[in-house]
C-alpha cells in the first residue's frame, strides 16, 4: 500500500507546483482546492511508488522488464485515477500521457 505525503511543507510546495502545472496548461478554468489536494496526493503515491520500484531494481528482487512494466502500472493507475477527479482531456492537458516510454529510450534502460 502506497503511503500519503504528510509533510506538510511538501504537500504545501507540490500543490504550488500543481498549481503551476494546470495554469501554463491553459484549461481556461479554476481547478478548485479539494481537486488540487487529490491530485498531489496521487502523485506523490506515484513517486513513492517510483521511489520503491527503484530501491528493488537497484537490489535486484526485480528485472528491468518487470520495473518498466510495473512503472507503466502504476502510472496507467495515476492516469485512471487522475481522470476520475477532473475531465480526463484536462488530466492529458496538464500531465500529458503517463507511460515509462514518454521518460526515456526505455529500450536502452531494458538491455
């Protein structure tokens, strides 16, 4: 189970930095507090997850193949999640298409 960000200095700056985010997207609305707190909450379970893939990639409990499919999972979780708290044309907006392969030459990390 992926833990909540409760440092509040971090959500503080996370949820400045969404807010960033959505207003260079140019949505053309205001997305409001209780959407803006999901969304970082979401994300840094995201992170964490990243974070944890990470650490077993690098002690090896996992292959590069296996972190690169569970990094797609947890993003297509992000993504599906994401879409439930705001309309989804306005999550790829802001976030764009959250796959392993839009972060890298995923096939180089694999070999």
């Amino acid at each position: 189970m992926m833990a909540f960000n409760t440092d509040s200095e971090a959500v503080s700056s996370s949820r400045s930095e969404l807010a960033g985010l959505i207003e260079a997207a140019g949505l053309g609305h205001v997305i409001d507090e209780d959407t803006l707190a999901a969304l970082a909450d979401i994300r840094a379970q995201l992170q964490d997850r990243i974070g944890e893939l990470s650490e077993r990639l690098m002690e090896r409990q996992i292959s590069r193949a296996e972190f690169i499919e569970e990094l797609d999972r947890a993003m297509a979780a992000t993504t599906h999640a994401g879409e439930k708290l705001m309309d989804p044309e306005d999550f790829r907006r802001v976030f764009g298409e959250l796959k392993a392969s839009n972060f890298g030459d995923v096939a180089a990390f694999s070999s």
